[in-house]
C-alpha cells in the first residue's frame, strides 16, 4: 500500500490525465485509468458500450481541461492546437447525444441562462482581433464539424453555429459570421416546438446585431414573432420575455415604432424593462412627445422618474425650459416614491443625460438621510470637476466627506465609504478616492482597515495603468506596514518594464524598503527586459548589482529565493549558462539550512515559482533538492504536470530517467501514453505504454492492496489503486483501446487474481 501526502497539485493532475482520484483527510490513491474503478468494484460483465463511451468522453474532458489551463498560461497556439484534436476526435464519434453535448461544451452553446465560459470562448478573448490565427483554425474546424450534426439535434445545432458566429463578429470577421448566420437559420427550419423555434430566431437576430448587419434582422425578428405567437399560453411569463428581446431588439436596429408595438403585445401584469429601452430610442431621436406618452404607461415611480430625468437632461441645450419642466415632474415623481435612493438617482441621471450641474445639486441638498447624500454628493464634485469647475468640486467633495462623518459607526458608513471611493476610483480621481480613504478613523479598524483601502485603491490605480496614482497612495500606507506598501511595487516595475520605460523602473526598484529580497528581485527583473530590448550592457550591470544585493543577505532562506529569482530571471532573458550557474548557487544556498522544515519551505517555494513560469526543467531540479520526501513528490507533479501541458516531452523523459521510484514512474509514463495517444501519436504511446509495463512490474508489495483511509471505529478502508494489479490492468485497457489485444492479453496473465484476470478480460473484450 503506497501512502503519501495530500498536495492540491495531484488533484489536479488527475484531472488533467483522466486519472480516477480516490482523496482521503492526509492520503491520496492515484489509478491511471479512465474507468478502471468502476471495474475492480464490480465484479459482472460490463457494459461495453457505455465502457467505450466513457472513455472517449473521459479523453475529451481531459483536452478540454488541457485546452483550458494552456490558456490559462498565455499559450494560445498550443490550446488551438488541443481544441484542434478535440474536434478531430469528436468528429470520428457518431452522431449521439454524448458527441452534441461535448460540442456544445467546447463551443459554449450549452443553452440560454447557464453561466458557462467554454474553451473556445477563453480562447476566443485570449487573441487579438489583430492575429487571431489561433482562434479562427479551431472556429473554422468546429463549423466544419457542426455541420455534419444530424438535424435530428436541430436546435443544438442552431444554438452552436449562432456561437460560433459571434465568435466570428468578436474578432471582426463579418463575412465568416454571416456565412454561419446563413447556415443558422437554414437549420432553424428543422427545430420542432415554437418555443425552441422562437428562441434560436431570436438568437440569430442578436448575432446578426452582433455583427453589425442591421439590415437582415427585421424579417427574421417577424418569423420569430410568429413563433412566440404560437407559444401555448400556459407559460405566460416566458412568452412575454420572449416578446420584450424581440421588442428590444427592434429598438436596437431603429425601428422604435415596430418595437413599441412588439411590447404591447405583451398580456397580464409583467412590466417589461423595454418601454424604458423605447423611450429613450425616442428621446435619442429627437421624438421627446414619443418618448413622452411611452412613459405614461410607466407604473413605477422608481422607473418612471430617471426616465422623465434623462429626458430633460438630453434637452437641456435645445429646450431649457421644457427640461426645467421635465425635470420638475421627474422630481414630483420621485418624491411620490418617498425613497431617497429614487430621488438621488433623478438627479444624478438628469446630469448624466447633459442637464446643469447646479440644478442636480440642489436637489440632492435636500436629502435629508446621509447614507443618500453622501454619494450623491461625491458624484456631483464629480460631475462639477469635469466641468472644469474644480472648486465647487472641491466644495461637494468636503461636504460628502462631512455627511459621511455623521453617520453612526453602527450603521452604513464603511458601505457608503467604499461607495465614495469606488465612484472617484471609476472616474479616475485617485485624488478624490486618497482624500475619502484617509478619512477613517480610529476606532474603525483603522490603522489595518485603512491600509486595506488603501492598498486595493493602489491595486485598482495599477490596473488602470495610472501609476503615477498608485505610487502617491502607496506613500500614504505607514512604515509599518512596510509588507503591504511593498508588495504593491513589482506589478508597478513590471508594467514598466514592459512598456521599456526602464529609468523610471530602475529609480523605483533602488529606493529603500524594508524587505531586503525586494530591490534585488526588481533590478533582476528589469535586467532580463534590458537583455531583451538589446541593451546587454546595462543588463549586465542590473544582473551584477542584483547579485551582489543578494550576497549581502543575512538569512539564508530569503538569500537562497533571491538567488531563485535572478536564475529565473536568466531563463527569462534567453541566458541558459549563467541561469544554470546560479541555479545550482540557489539549491547550494538552501542546503545551507539547518533546519529540514524551512530548507523544504524554501526549496518549495523556489520551485512554485519556477513552476509557474513555466521554466519546468529547472522547477524539477530544484524539487527534486526538497528534503521532505512528499513535499518533493508533490512539487516533481506539479512541475511534471506543467511540462506535459507544454508538450515538454524531453523534460519529463530526462526526469523519469532518473527516479527511482517506481509508482510515480509509472504513472507519469502512463500519462505520456494517453498525451501520445490524445494527438493520435501511436508509436510514441506504445513506447510509453511499453516502459510503464516493464516499471509497473516492479512495484513492491502484493498485486492488490487496501488503503486505510480513516481509522478508528468508524474506520474506511478503500482499495489501493496505486498497487501493481491497478497499473498491470490500466496498462492493458490502453493497449486493448490501442487496437494491441495480444499485448492485453499477455498481461492478463502477469495477474496472480483469477478475480483481476476475469474482470480485466471482460474489459478489453469491450475493445474486440
């Protein structure tokens, strides 16, 4: 029975390889098998069929996920490449529900309302409209391959080509989108039931917007019209969603007229959003009276006033004394409601739609609750800064701050800061966010709760690429709190290095911090960028002075991440020698720790972050120096894992040369096998397979063992699907799905079970 340590790593990995994953509280089993637990388990014959389809859906999970993490790691062109195979393999499936449902799931067209981000989708928003070469071999494959889906599944089939051509509008191919749009609503004439009918219509008008051909959308948003029509009327509600998209949607192409009728159509007591839509479509027109006798059949006074405020707000230029009257009413309105949040927003709407700063403002002065006013008067300094008018700014500004100040600690302060500050933040007044941040006091967790605000407003100013901002907050951030205040710096450095704005970054990064790891791990960084931008001089002088910075640290385990740092940092700038040099001072360093936990947290962590850089050959030089022996194990899967995503063959060869330990040895060649085989590599995979067979042999122990997963009275034992029996059968079942019968057949006889021998010849007889 072998036993090792839970890491989150081997979760992982074993979905990834399709590998079954039995997890216990400290313990975890590994089989390399794609069904093999259902099979020890049951000892009758099995169903064959659903023995084959498991595995190919098992094996097509498995690209997805790889597909998924590719891009996850900013390798667009060899997720193409995995979606690519994916397809190839789903196109020698017949047609079935299983081989619909996998496409569906790697185009993203699983059906309406089901929150679901697909492979093609990520990869999709991972390309550039400017080289989406990536994205459009796999688009183009997955049309190829929704063609051939019988019409039997029509209104899938609808649903994944409409997918595919907003894929195809997203990175400005109209021509292509068209072209699928064409083939959609040919296959739209097939779907059964006016439901399902109506909703692929409507579906295809959208993607028709989506891509900016307006004119075609009418005639089909009449056919999808008849269609809701013949919806039975016991489902009243979604018939009337249905008529509010396709009322919407004619507002959108400019046919307001149409669209009002469309929504009128609608029965009962539903209230649809879209006579808003309608009446601002009027108002955007220049048909205010429209606009106006649309909103009358408004109920809501919550609706219904931001509406008449826009309204006057967009004909103040033209019109200020019909806007003054509109927007009296729209007050009168929201007064009715008796909810200040109403009122507020009146005023706020008015302004946006082009309405006078002051007129809004005193309608907020008049709000009595601070929870209310308080924000609003933030978006009215707001609203007065953009209009040049900086003191009156200033002014609203400090009164929000001092309604801020007078609500109680006990109720919504913190809320209505943070609404301050993510108002200032959107627009970009860092200034504004900085001035409302310092504002909590003590008593209000502060000094942690401040320097938490402080640091995501930092995060956020970093993010809009306003660093100018963001290192004005992070002076604000005390001494401290030195942990926090540095850590906000390296994205700052990397962006800069980036953009090639080395000077700057190289003032930031030799300024004094209290962490001494920080300037070295900065000057490495910026020196790799310097040696990529040519600059081999000044690199070597960054790479010298991060060197000897590193030397000058006291403690060994933070010398040794240094030193891990700038060996990466070699790798990054394209210097294998001196990487290789100062990756072997890293391991020399850390060895140097006397104490086994901590010289393991230290290898560890330099592995983690070699790992994650995808520099996986020096991630497994360095976890295979960690002591603690399933520390080790755990980061070699997890360095291991990444390789065989990256099709790093060689590295994982060169690894597996040299371990002795025969269980992991042979699980990883069994993964190697199954990638071979994913990319239809035959020779390759029974090369694998041959070298798992001849490792699995010698595992030590009996053929089949149990594993104790939890002990006491309420004890669980499971079987051990890491023993020589599991990897003899998981073995066998490859070479058998291989087309290798005889090789499965001769290890049916290495197992000493008549028990194991039976179930695995019923197994790869499903493969005859």
């Amino acid at each position: 029975m072998v036993q090792f340590n839970i890491d989150r790593v081997l979760q992982k990995t074993g979905a990834l390889l399709g590998l079954s994953l039995t997890i216990a509280s400290t313990h975890v089993a590994i089989a390399p098998s794609l069904t093999l637990a259902q099979v020890l388990s049951n000892s009758s014959a099995p169903n064959c069929q659903a023995e084959r389809q498991q595995t190919q859906e098992a094996a097509l999970n498995a690209l997805l996920v790889q597909a998924e993490q590719a891009i996850a790691s900013g390798q667009a062109d060899q997720a193409s490449r995995v979606l690519l195979q994916a397809l190839q393999q789903l196109r020698a499936m017949p047609n079935s529900p299983i081989r619909v449902s996998l496409l569906e799931r790697l185009v993203g067209s699983v059906g309406e309302n089901v929150a679901y981000t697909s492979p093609l989708d990520q990869l999709v928003r991972a390309v550039s409209p400017q080289r989406p070469q990536a994205a459009l071999a796999v688009l183009s494959a997955a049309f190829d391959l929704t063609r051939t889906v019988s019409n039997s599944y029509s209104a899938s089939k609808t649903r994944t080509l409409i997918a595919l051509a907003n894929d195809y509008a997203q990175l400005r191919q109209p021509d292509q989108s068209h072209r699928i749009l064409t083939e959609a609503l040919t296959t739209s004439n097939t779907i059964q039931g006016a439901e399902f009918k109506a909703i692929a219509l409507i579906g295809i008008a959208e993607a028709y917007v989506n891509a900016e051909q307006r004119d075609r959308v009418a005639p089909i948003l009449e056919r999808s019209l008849q269609s809701v029509q013949a919806i039975p009327n016991p489902n009243a509600y979604r018939k009337a969603a249905a008529i509010e998209r396709i009322a919407s949607l004619y507002a959108q192409i400019g046919q307001v007229d149409r669209a009002l009728q469309v929504a009128r159509l609608i029965e009962g007591t539903y209230q649809p959003n879209v006579t808003l839509a309608i009446a601002n479509q009027y108002a955007e027109l220049g048909q205010i009276d429209r606009a106006l006798e649309v909103l009358q059949s408004v109920r809501l006074p919550e609706q219904k006033a931001p509406a008449l405020a826009a309204i006057a707000g967009r004909v103040t230029a033209q019109q200020p004394q019909r806007a003054a009257q509109l927007y009296t009413q729209a007050v009168t309105t929201a007064r009715a409601s008796q909810n200040a949040e109403v009122l507020a927003t009146v005023a706020l709407r008015y302004v946006e739609a082009g309405g006078l700063v002051a007129t809004a403002d005193e309608t907020i002065q008049a709000i009595a609750n601070p929870g209310v006013q308080a924000p609003a008067l933030g978006a009215i300094a707001l609203a007065y800064a953009r209009a040049g008018q900086e003191d009156r700014a200033d002014a609203r500004l400090t009164q929000a701050i001092e309604r801020l100040g007078t609500i109680p600690e006990g109720g919504d302060r913190l809320p209505v800061l943070q609404r301050l500050i993510d108002q200032a933040a959107q627009s970009g007044r860092y200034d504004y966010a900085l001035r409302i941040a310092e504002t909590i006091q003590p008593g209000e967790s502060a000094p942690f709760e401040r320097v938490e605000v402080l640091t995501q407003l930092a995060e956020r100013a970093i993010a809009a690429h306003r660093h100018d901002a963001a290192l004005q907050i992070i002076e604000q951030i005390p001494p401290s709190f030195a942990s926090w205040r540095d850590r906000l710096y390296p994205p700052i450095l990397r962006e800069l290095v980036q953009t090639e704005s080395l000077d700057q970054a190289i003032a930031i990064a030799q300024q004094e911090t209290a962490d001494p790891s920080f300037q070295p791990r900065m000057l490495a960084v910026i020196a790799a960028q310097a040696k990529r931008m040519g600059q081999t001089e000044q690199s070597t002088t960054l790479f010298n002075r991060a060197i000897q910075l590193a030397n000058q640290i006291d403690y060994a385990s933070t010398q040794a991440e240094v030193l891990g740092a700038i060996a990466q940092a070699y790798l990054t700038a394209g210097q294998p020698e001196q990487a290789t040099q100062w990756l072997n001072q890293t391991i020399a360093t850390a060895q140097a720790i006397e104490d086994v936990p901590s010289r393991s947290h230290t290898l560890r962590t330099i592995a983690e972050q070699l790992t994650f850089a995808n520099y996986h050959r020096a991630a497994i030089q360095v976890a295979e120096a960690i002591p603690d022996a399933s520390e080790r194990l755990a980061k070699l899967n997890e360095a291991m894992e990444k390789a065989i995503h990256a099709g790093d063959v060689t590295t994982l060869l060169t690894v597996l040369n040299r371990l002795d330990n025969p269980v992991l040895k042979t699980r990883w060649l069994i993964a190697l096998a199954d990638r071979h085989r994913q990319f239809g590599e035959v020779t390759q995979a029974r090369t694998m397979l041959n070298q798992a067979l001849q490792t699995a042999r010698t595992v030590p122990g009996n053929e089949s063992q149990m594993l104790t997963v939890r002990g006491g009275e309420s004890s669980l034992v499971v079987e051990d699907d890491q023993d020589r029996g599991s990897f003899l059968m998981a073995i066998a079942v490859r070479y058998a799905q291989m087309g290798q019968l005889p090789q499965a057949q001769q290890i049916v006889q290495m197992l000493e079970s008549t028990t194991l021998r039976q179930q695995l010849t019923q197994q790869i007889n499903c493969y005859r």
